[in-house]
C-alpha cells in the first residue's frame, strides 16, 4: 500500500498515459507478459523451500532415500521452470523496456520538429539533447525495473510473508518489527533526496552546452588559443555535475546499509528465537530452515522494492522534463482548414511589430510596412541590429508577428499549410549548415526528387559546379559534419543551390555571399535572375554591390523602413543609406590606393 501511495504521488496517471502513449501493441503485450512470468518464478520459489523441508523432515528424519530422490527431483524440476520463468520475465521486460524508449525518442523528437523557433529558444538546444538522451535512458532503466520487479517484489513478500506465518505464526512476528522500518526508512530518503536530482539534471544542461558551444566553435577556440580557458570551463561545469550528483546520492547510498542492518539483525533473532524452539521441540530442523529461507526471500523482497524507490526518486525529475517537452505547445500550429495552394511570390507586410519575449515595449520590428510585387528582386540594407533576418523570418512563419500582419501571394501566413508556405519559401541563412553525407544528398534536401540536371543547373546558377567537379568524387564527395571539409564561400554556394531546387516563389538570401569575392557574386546574381525570373529574391546584404541593381531596396533603422526606392533614388533621398555607399566607396578607394603602393 506505502509503494503505490508514493509510485501514485511521483507519476500521476495523468504522466504515464504521456509517457506510455502511442507504444506499440507487442511492446503492450511484452510490459504485461512481464510481470505474469515473474508471478511463475514467485510462485516456484516459494513452493522450493517448502518442499526443502519435506526432505529433511521426512525423507532424512525417517531415512526413507526414495522419497529423498523423488522429493529432491521435485526441487530441480521447480528450480529449472523457476529459470525458465525468470530468463523470460527478464527477455519481455527488456523488450518492452527498449520499444518503450525508442517510441518515447521518436515522439519527442518529433514534437521539437513540430516547436517553432521561440519553443526551441525556450528550452536551448543543450537541454533538449540531455532531455532525448539521458532522460530517455533513466526513464527507460526504470520502466524495465518496474515491470519486472514491482510485481514480483510485492508478490513475493506477500507469498513469503504467508508461508513464514503459516508454518510459525510467534516466530513471524518478527517481521512486524522489520518491514515498518524499512518502509519509513525508504520513504524518508525518498521525498528528501529528490530535490536534488532536480538540480543534478540542471548541471547535466550546462555540462552538455558546455560541450555543444565548445565543439561548434572549436576552430574559434583555436584560433583565439582559448583551449586552456575551455578546459577550465568544462571542468568547472564537470565538477558541478560531479558535486550535485554526490549530494544527490549521499542519502540514496544510506539506503542500503539500513536494509542490510534491519535485515541482517532479523535473520539473527530469526536464528536465535527459532534455534531455542526447535532445541525445545516446538519447531522442526526443516521448517526452521525452510523459515528462514523465507525470511530471506522476504527482506529481499523489501530490498528490491527499496531500488526501486530509489530510482523512482532519480526518475522523477527526468519523467517531469519529458512531460515538459511533451506538453510545449508549439506556438505555431496549422489552422483548422488551411489553404493548401500558394498563387505567387507577392509578400505584404501590414503594420507588423514583432517582439521575441511578446512584450510591446521591447519590440525588434516596429509598425513595418512594405509591399513586394511577385518576381521583384528586392534588397534589404541596414546596419547591425536592425532586425533584417527578423524581418525576412517572418515571411516563412518562423515565428509569429505580436501585432499587424504578414500576406504571401495576397493570404495571411496564418491561413496557410505550414509545409506548404514553407515549401513555396526558401532561405539561405547568415550561418550556412550543411549535414553529414555526400554533396548530392545535401543538395537534395531542397527536392528529393530533383534530376541530374536540375542538380547540375542549380549548382552552375549558384557557381559552385566548377569547384564540385574538381573534387576527387564529384557530387559524390563526402561532407563531414556541418560541412567542415569545404570552404565558407563554396557552403554558402551549395546551400543557394540546394534553396534553387525547391524552386520556390520566395527566396531570401541572407548575406549568404559574405564570403565570396565581387566578381563571383555578380555571376551568381546574373544567374539566379535567369535561372529563376519568376521567383521574388529578397536580397540581405552588407555590401551595397549586392542589392543596387534591385528593383527596389528598403533600408532598415532599429527595426523601422527608414526607406525604400531604388539605388539612385535612395542616394538622393536617404541619408543613412547614402552614408552606408560612401564608406564603402571610400573603404574601396583605399583598398585601392593600399593596393597600388605594394605594387
């Protein structure tokens, strides 16, 4: 009654439907089948020590070796089911145990995928990796614990329980002594010790971002020659992990010595109080020793419900960050009848403030409102911090305008098929990601489906085919992690390519030439224009080079349209952006001039 109490109070029903939905009916019928098998091995184990005393009592008491060998058969046919049972038990709580993670993984994973940037943002990256891996595996070690021992404990001590008293009910009583301390023991260092789990895992997230940050950035690190502050980072991240998981596991280890103490000093009184009975012929040799294998069977029991507690306790805290990632709710979701058909590249912004923690007075974009004509090359000039990659986010609903609106091809965003606003928008982002395989499959991301020459030609319009030809493997050429075998100028390349194979409506280039010289750039522009004349191209860029021949470039100022027109028109009537073209004017001339002296 005390175990399902606290099991009640640390996992409410509510929890473990969350955690237990959509597993699949073999991995069901595995968590049930558990529990029945180990019920089989109880009841073996139970009936051994019984039919041990027979043996004594009878067959050695009166000499009679036939019913030794017969009785004693009986004993090795009772231990091999006994096996067979418990090698069964231990097969389907396993199996259960890994369907029950792997479905638990794929359901979390699949929920971050549905989170929108600001769900993402909430929790960090690091965090959510602890939560799909060490969370997942605590979670798991215990779910496989539970199936197969919190019905074969509890079975157990009640089996137990009612044959030590069947065969002396004076010498049982012993067990009341017992059983109460070691049940407020458990409860005791329970309810105080998880408080510190709670902690513990919050050190494992900054562990783990202590991790992520310094292998994304490891070329920084060597470059700036901070391995040494690195390393102290991470030790020092190391040793709180290391501090809060001994102060979290400074009382669970006191669980086991007081079992061990109740228990032991129980088998003694057992030993004690039966020995004097036996010698006074109240109780015989082989209920006496059949008594206290039951008194073992029993404290064991106790025992393992103890660990199970215990990892009760150091699981909750992992079961409460699940259920958190479960319960997000992504802030954007589909409408109920969305529109499914995108009619052109056209995007309206109407009096759109956007603020990143939804408070007005902290708002990034402020009552913007601009009208792109679909196909229009348009180019987006500000400086450091005006919001552009804010204002182009919002076009493929990355994230949810606070107030005004967002239109592409004349619709509200919010009425749209998120795949499908998504899939008539492509972007190349400021940090250009490339992922682990062949350069063919990268490009493929943009469309599974895309042909050879499709391929090809998007990779001639972004210039990158003559570089990828002189590779060793061509489009077969392996990509490490995140690209780090190709140059920053040919993975800003490879992802304008693989965004032209979406063959999209809308294309936003977000200073995704950066790194590649002029004359490259002026090829790639070229290109894009010929390749694609229907797509609207959104151009963000530092360089004025890159947007004057745009048809129209709007100028950002702490998060307003401070204007908008074309190049000429913008250097007679605006005089940020005229200041931004004349320090760039200048900064070549002096390049220049820089240039003609080493000569």
């Amino acid at each position: 009654l005390i175990f399902c109490f606290y099991f009640y109070n640390l996992f409410a029903m509510s929890d473990v439907k969350k955690l237990l939905k959509g597993l699949e009916k073999k991995y069901v019928v595995n968590t049930f089948l558990s529990p029945i098998v180990m019920i089989g091995e109880v009841v073996m184990e139970v009936i051994i020590p019984f039919v041990m005393a027979k043996i004594i009592d009878v067959g050695v008491a009166n000499k009679d070796l036939p019913f030794v060998l017969k009785t004693g058969l009986l004993m090795v046919g009772l231990a091999v089911i006994s096996l067979c049972f418990g090698v069964l038990g231990t097969k389907f709580s396993t199996f259960a145990a890994q369907g029950f993670a792997a479905n638990l993984r794929k359901r979390l994973f699949n929920r971050i995928q549905a989170f929108s940037f600001a769900n993402v943002d909430k929790f960090s990256t690091a965090s959510l990796v602890t939560r799909l891996t060490t969370d997942v595996n605590m979670t798991m070690n215990v779910y496989r614990m539970l199936i197969h021992m919190c019905i074969r404990s509890p079975f157990m001590l009640i089996a137990g329980s009612i044959m030590a008293f069947t065969i002396n009910k004076k010498l049982a009583v012993v067990f009341l002594v017992a059983i109460p301390i070691i049940a407020f023991s458990i409860l005791f260092i329970s309810v105080k010790a998880h408080p510190r789990f709670e902690k513990m895992m919050k050190k494992f997230d900054k562990m783990n971002a202590a991790i992520q940050e310094n292998l994304i950035g490891i070329r920084i690190v060597k470059a700036f020659v901070r391995g040494n502050y690195e390393e102290e980072k991470f030790n020092q991240a190391a040793e709180d992990v290391k501090k809060a998981q001994v102060h979290a596991e400074k009382l669970i280890i006191l669980m086991m010595p007081i079992m061990q103490l109740v228990m032991y000093s129980t088998m003694i009184c057992v030993m004690w109080l039966g020995g004097r009975q036996v010698a006074w012929g109240q109780m015989l040799s082989g209920e006496l020793i059949s008594f206290f294998t039951y008194v073992t069977q029993v404290l064991s029991s106790l025992m393992m419900l103890g660990m199970v507690f215990v990892s009760l306790v150091m699981v909750k805290a992992s079961k409460k960050r699940i259920v958190e990632v479960l319960d997000e709710i992504p802030e954007i979701e589909n409408p109920e009848n969305p529109i499914t058909t995108v009619k052109d590249g056209s995007v309206q912004f109407e009096n759109v403030f956007f603020s990143y923690n939804k408070k007005k007075d902290n708002c990034v974009l402020k009552d913007v409102s601009v009208n792109i004509k679909s196909g229009q090359v348009v180019g987006v000039i500000g400086g450091t911090g005006s919001s552009k990659t804010t204002f182009v986010s919002l076009i493929p609903r990355l994230y949810d305008a606070l107030e005004g609106s967002v239109k592409v091809g004349g619709v509200d965003i919010r009425n749209y098929d998120l795949q499908t606003l998504r899939d008539s928008v492509a972007m190349v982002l400021q940090k250009n990601v490339l992922f682990s395989g062949t350069i063919k499959e990268n490009l493929r991301w943009g469309n599974p489906d895309a042909t050879e020459a499709e391929l090809i030609a998007a990779c001639k319009a972004a210039d990158a085919h003559s570089f990828i030809e002189n590779f060793t493997e061509g489009y077969e050429t392996e990509l490490g992690q995140g690209g780090v075998n190709v140059s920053g100028g040919q993975k800003q390349r490879l992802c304008i390519a693989r965004a032209l194979l979406k063959k999209p409506k809308i294309l936003i280039l977000d200073d995704s030439t950066s790194a590649v010289d002029t004359a490259t750039e002026s090829r790639i522009w070229r290109e894009l224009k010929a390749l694609a004349p229907e797509t609207t191209k959104i151009i963000i860029a530092q360089r004025i080079s890159s947007v004057k021949d745009a048809d129209v470039i709007f100028v950002l100022d702490e998060g307003q349209i401070n204007g908008f027109g074309t190049h000429q028109e913008l250097l007679q009537n605006n005089k940020i952006y005229k200041e931004v073209f004349e320090s760039q004017q200048t900064a070549g001339d002096a390049d220049m001039a820089d240039n003609s002296e080493v000569e």
